[in-house]
C-alpha cells in the first residue's frame, strides 16, 4: 500500500519473508492510538477463530492498551504473551498452508472487504486496524441480522471494542462505500464476494449473497449505538 500526506493506493507487491524478528519490547515504544490499532487485527483472530483469545482480550484489553503491555502482574501471569503468541500462531495457521491464495474463502480476511475504501477515501484520519474493526462490527451487526448471532454477543463484542479505545463506525461507512465494497471484493475474489461473517465468537463462515438492503439495514443499526 503507497501512501502520501492525502491518499492511498493498493499498488505493491508480496514476498514472503525469509525469516521474522519478534520483539514486544517494542511495544512499549509506541503511543495508545497505535496500539490500540494493533489490537484491531488482534480482535479480528479472536472472532474468526478463537474465544479463548477473544475472553483475554474482554478481560484485560484495556489494562494492556493503558500499560503499554508493561503491566506486570499480566506480563507474570502470562497473559501478555498468550496474546501476542495465540495472534501468531493463527495468522500462522491460516495463511502459511495458503500463501498464494489458491483458496480464497479465508477468515482471515474478516474486517479487510470495507476497511479497503474506508481507508482510501481522501484524507480520512483512520488507521488500518482502525478501519478493520469498523468494518468487523459492521459485519458483526450483518450477523445478527441474519440470525447467526444475538444481540447480547453483539453487544459484548462491541464493550470489547470500545474497551480497547477502538472506533467502532466511521461517517464515511456510507451505502454506497458499502455496496461499492462489494463490487469490489467480487472482482478481487474471483467472482464472489466471500465475505467472512461470524456464527459465534470464534467461528465464521464465508458469504458471497450480501445485498443493498442488507447493507442499508445493517448501517441503519449501526446509528443506534453509542460509538
């Protein structure tokens, strides 16, 4: 992704890394927004493909948010690092038996189909997990509406977004980003949509069928929290 002071594109290219150098040291290095960004990606894991890391992160979310993942009595504990470690070893999971994207209905893409315009759209101040969550609660909120979630796991999902000081809406989340989202994921995914959609927190199926008015309906419930 090339950027500048006012837009962004999706031109660039992937190689896989020869090797990865972990340090959570780093962490500490950076200011609350951004690693409040991190966790947006974070959360997306949880939802997708574990309620074991999504119940670390309901329960001390905030606290790492605030500490810089310095707290000690969670570092002690282990917490910090069952964190970071579950968070990797899925990405691991998920994406090393499919590097080139052969198979394209992956959950991990979760929270990447309207993120990518949200993102681009001309001198917006969202950051890139930023984005992920936005679209992950709206998703979130289109799984309800179709009955695979209930409103009590939504409303969980949400304190434990805001919990991470994660924005969960954007003004720019119109219907016709929405829908033009969409179009645009047809075209990047080989003719379907594959939007990913969570059951429960943890399991996720694959949605190629999404409409306007599913969209419509689903911005119109996302007015009604208190983001």
């Amino acid at each position: 992704c090339a950027t500048n002071e006012m837009y962004k594109n999706r031109v660039g290219s992937f190689y896989a890394p020869s090797s990865v150098l972990l340090d959570p040291a780093f962490i500490s290095s950076q200011d609350e927004r951004n690693i409040s960004n991190g966790f947006g990606e974070i959360v997306k894991l949880a939802l997708v493909r574990s309620s074991d890391l999504f119940d670390l992160l309901e329960a001390h979310g905030k606290t790492l948010v605030e500490t810089k993942f310095e707290d000690e009595s969670l570092k002690k504990s282990g917490v910090s690092s069952r964190i970071i470690d579950a968070s990797i070893q899925i990405m691991l999971e998920e994406l090393g038996p499919n590097l080139w994207e052969s198979k394209l209905d992956r959950c991990v893409d979760y929270g990447h189909t309207f993120s990518k315009l949200l993102e681009m759209v001309p001198g917006a101040d969202i950051m890139h997990g930023e984005a992920v969550n936005v679209d992950g609660f709206f998703c979130v909120v289109m799984s309800h509406l179709r009955g695979y979630i209930d409103m009590d796991t939504v409303i969980r999902i949400f304190n434990c977004m805001k919990s991470l000081s994660l924005p969960t809406n954007s003004p720019d989340l119109t219907p016709e980003l929405a829908w033009q989202s969409c179009k645009d994921a047809i075209e990047h995914r080989h003719g379907e949509q594959r939007i990913p959609l969570i059951t429960e927190i943890g399991d996720s199926i694959c949605a190629s069928d999404i409409t306007q008015e599913e969209l419509n309906r689903a911005i119109d419930m996302m007015a009604k929290f208190d983001h």
